[in-house]
C-alpha cells in the first residue's frame, strides 16, 4: 500500500500540473506561478476556430473518467479526427492530433514524478498518466465553455 506522504506528493503534483494547464504564462499576478496554458490555448481554438460541439467535448471528458485507459481517450481523439472529412471540426488546423500529442506528452510528466520517488506498484505510472490526462481534459472543457459563445439554438442559451 501507498505511503500517505507519496500520496501527498501525488496530490500536490497533479494540482500543479493542473494550474498549468488552465492558466497560461504572465495571466496571472503572482510570476511565481507560471504556467503553459495548453488546455487554455487548445479549448480557445477549439471553441472559436472548430465546429466542435459542446456534446463532443462532454463526451470526451465523459470517456476520460470513465475509462482506465490513456489508450481509450487517444482514440477517441484520432477516430474524430478521422471522420472530419470537411477539415471543420477535430481536424481543423490539426488541433485534434495537437490534443492527442499533448495527452500522449503527459507521460514524460509522470515519468519526472516518479523520478523523485520510486512507484510502490507497476501501474503507479500508468494511473499517473491517466489522471493527468484527466485533469488536462477537465481544464480543456471547462474552458472550452467558457469561450464558446451561447447559440441561438443551444438548450442551455434559451430563456424561460
């Protein structure tokens, strides 16, 4: 079993990767916490740029939790990718594929982890790359909310 204190450290680790996906470099007032803002910089040109819609983006996070597999949520990506003949949606300006690079690129983050302390079992690095890709995803479709302006046919844009 796990040591509280790598526990910890886990916790901590993700927290911090986190800010930096959500939060872009010299956005913030505290220059001690600077970050990359890809989910930031990816759900901004996913919202202005594509055609994808939000169901996408749910369904992507939907299958994030939901799944043990890093594998899973990268074909997921590639598959709509590959059916977006008209180059509007997931492979507009390759953004997709960026995405799929970006998650698959989170697994030298959990191998920096894990240099620091040593993983109790063998799927401590797979679990790690998992939650990290879940914690980029949750940022990229919060943001992706943020920045996609309400349609005149969307359900949630309707006034009661």
């Amino acid at each position: 079993m796990r040591s509280q204190e790598i526990e910890m450290k886990r916790r901590q680790f993700l927290a911090k990767k986190g800010d930096s996906f959500a939060i872009a470099e010299g956005s913030q007032t505290e220059k001690s916490q600077t970050g990359s803002g890809a989910a930031q910089k990816l759900a901004k040109d996913l919202a202005i740029n594509t055609k994808v819609d939000k169901a996408n983006i749910r369904g992507l996070e939907s299958l994030a939790w939901s799944t043990d597999s890093v594998a899973d949520i990268l074909d997921y990506i590639r598959m709509r990718v590959g059916r977006d003949y008209r180059n509007t949606g997931w492979a507009q300006g390759q953004i997709g594929i960026n995405l799929a690079e970006q998650l698959e690129a989170l697994r030298n983050d959990a191998n920096e982890f894990f240099t620091e302390s040593n993983p109790a079992q063998e799927d401590d690095l797979r679990r790690l790359h998992l939650d990290l890709c879940r914690e980029f995803i949750k940022h990229l479709t919060a943001l992706y909310e943020f920045y996609k302006k309400p349609e005149a046919h969307d359900d949630e844009s309707k006034q009661l």
